[in-house]
C-alpha cells in the first residue's frame, strides 16, 4: 500500500536553530544561529564574490567584469532617474540592496533537494523584510533631516495645500509616510512566501496523484507537475522584480528625502 503523501506548505518557513539553541541567550532571547542566519551569510558571500570577481578592471572586460558593471549601471541610472546628480552616492548602498535581495530570493529557488540540502527563502520572513525596509527607511529619515534640518517637514504639506486643509493633509500625508517601511517590507514578504507556498500545494498534488495511481495521476498529478514548471519560471522572474521593486521604491524615498517636493 502507498504510503499518504504528507506535504506541510508552512514547514518551508520554519526557522531552526542549527546550533547554539542551548546556551546563546541575551537578556532571555534565544540567539541561537538559525536555518535563516544561514542563508542570510551566503547571500553575503555569494555578493561578496560576485563583487569581487568583477573589479578585476581589465582593459577588455570579461563576462564576470561585465556582469558587475552591467548592474552598477543599472543601478546608477536607476538613481539618476528617481533622485537626480544626488543620487550618485548611493550607488553603493542600492547596489548592495538590490544584489542581495536578488541573490537571496535566487537561492531560495535553488533545486538543492536532490541533494540533501534545504535552501531557506528568508525574504519569505517579514522579520527580515522589515529589517531592509526599516534600515532604508532609517537612512531616508537620517539624510532628509540632515539636509533640511525642520524644512523637512514640509514634505507633509504639498506646495499650493489652502491653509485650511493643511492640518488634514499634513495629517494623512505623515501616516501615509510612517507606512512605508510596512508596506515596503509586507510586499516582499507576501510575494516570496505566496509563489513557494503554491509550489508545495501543487507538489502534493503530484506525489497524492502518483500514489494514488496512474489514472489519477494522468487526471491531476501531471497536469499539477506541468503547472509546477511554469510558475518555476515565474517565480524567478518575480525573484528580480521584487528585488527591482525593493531598490525602486528605495530611491523614490530618498528623493522625497532629497529634493522633497
């Protein structure tokens, strides 16, 4: 008899200390390093070295060179566009941003089952979300600040608002404003943990289907498995846009934060 096939679509998302669980604390918080932490490091590395095979800086660049400037520029015009000439110093920052959610909802995708490894989707987290979202948020509130001292402010407050509607608007648009960070981490977050948890649903149709036998299997298994595919390629595809949605907003915020309005 077949045995019943026993898919949890949540247990992806399962964060589990992988040492350190019994004695790392601080002030009562288990600290123990995690599956995510994990992943979180070679996300790091693989930026890392990406980076740095890339600023060999030949004369004839080579693909590894290219593939670096490629996206250097990218993000550069990125922030020419949405920030203007004051935009060229976060280059950096945005670039890192941009990489390393790119390489982290990659690694998510990665088909290292076959292999007795289980990658972590730790953008599926919104607790680390929230911490780029807060972060780029934190940098947003830091320069605008910096460079407009109280004037800042006034970003609360369209150019032409009648004096009577001001209090409202200031209102509406100060709330508008605390709720970026939320919804900026919040859509990464939904769309990395929606597109995995749909490849689990559809796996335990195809493995219910085969167990089930080959008619069922005809009937729903395969056709799941066909479905399986494309939203394989899908979710890559959502992998870099929401990495680009990431660095997009990001530089929309810093214009606000820049040039105000």
């Amino acid at each position: 008899m077949a045995a019943e096939a026993k898919v949890d679509p949540m247990h992806q998302f399962a964060i589990e200390p992988l040492f350190g669980s019994g004695n790392w604390a601080i002030a009562g918080h288990n600290v123990a390093f995690t599956n995510s932490a994990l992943w979180m490091a070679i996300a790091t590395l693989a930026l890392v070295v990406f980076v740095g095979g890339g600023l060999k800086r030949e004369t004839v660049p080579g693909r590894w060179q290219m593939a670096v400037e490629s996206f250097t520029g990218f993000i550069d015009n990125m922030l020419a566009t949405n920030v203007g000439p004051a935009g060229k110093k976060y280059v950096p920052y945005i670039f890192s941003l941009f990489m390393f959610i790119l390489f982290a909802n990659f690694l998510g995708l990665m088909p290292l089952g076959v292999f007795g490894v289980h990658p972590f989707t730790f953008t599926s987290h919104f607790s680390a979300t929230g911490v780029l979202s807060v972060l780029s948020f934190s940098i947003v509130l830091i320069v605008g600040f910096a460079k407009h001292k109280l004037h800042f402010f006034s970003l609360f407050v369209p150019h032409g608002t009648p004096a009577a509607m001001a209090p409202a608007i200031f209102v509406v648009e100060l709330i508008s404003f605390l709720v970026r960070p939320f919804s900026l981490g919040l859509r990464l977050f939904v769309a990395m943990m929606a597109g995995h948890v749909l490849l689990e649903v559809l796996s335990s149709f195809v493995i219910s289907g085969g167990n089930a036998g080959p008619i069922l299997f005809a009937v729903a298994g395969l056709p799941s498995f066909v479905l399986m595919v494309g939203i394989c390629a899908l979710e890559m595809l959502v992998c870099g846009i929401q990495a680009y949605v990431f660095a997009l907003l990001t530089c929309v915020y810093l214009n606000d934060a820049e040039n105000l309005h």
